[in-house]
C-alpha cells in the first residue's frame, strides 16, 4: 500500500468502481493524485487516523443540518456516490462471487 500506483490499480480492478469513476469524474481526479491515495492508505494502516477522520466528517456532517438545503444535497451524495463506492469496495474486497451481505452477514438483494 505504500505505492500509490498499486493502490489506485487495486482499486480500479472492481468494474463497479470503474463505473463509479466513470460517473463521477471528481472521483477519478482523486485517484489520481498520489497524496489522496498516500493518505487513504495511512488511514488503512493507522486506526487513530481513521478515527480522527471520521470524527471530522461527523462534524462536518452535523453543519450540513444548519445548511439551507444542505440535507438534500447529502441524500444525492449518497446515492449518486456514496451507496455506489460502497457496493464497489465490497464487490473488490468480497469473496469474488459478486455477491454482497448485510452488516449481519445475511446476502442481501
């Protein structure tokens, strides 16, 4: 994970995050910047990062409420971007059958 290249490869296997990218241009700039996917990888590597991370979009996110309009534009994110990189990452880092669970560990439709 230390070589952005690689990752970003990794991350292109997926031909659900192919689409995601083809969909949302902003994503694939993303993927192409070496400091994004050097810090993705810190995030994977060190848990108090991620946790940090984290803490800063909840904030970030709990603004949205204050922010005239701001709870539609959040919903749209998520499904134009959010649900389909989510599908995309578990179909990568599934078991290869393309087939998803729940949190629970049921499949899910």
């Amino acid at each position: 994970l230390s070589n952005p290249e690689v990752l970003r490869e990794l991350l292109l296997t997926s031909p659900g995050m192919r689409q995601v990218v083809e969909r949302n241009p902003e994503i694939g700039q993303a993927l192409q910047d070496p400091q994004t996917l050097q810090h993705m990888a810190n995030m994977v590597r060190n848990p108090s990062l991620m946790n940090e991370m984290t803490a800063l979009t909840d904030r970030a996110l709990s603004n949205l409420d204050v922010t005239p309009g701001g709870m539609d534009a959040l919903a749209r994110m998520y499904h134009e971007v959010q649900r389909p990189l989510q599908e995309a990452c578990e179909e990568t880092l599934g078991d290869g059958t393309g087939s998803r669970t729940s949190q629970r560990g049921t499949p899910s439709p």
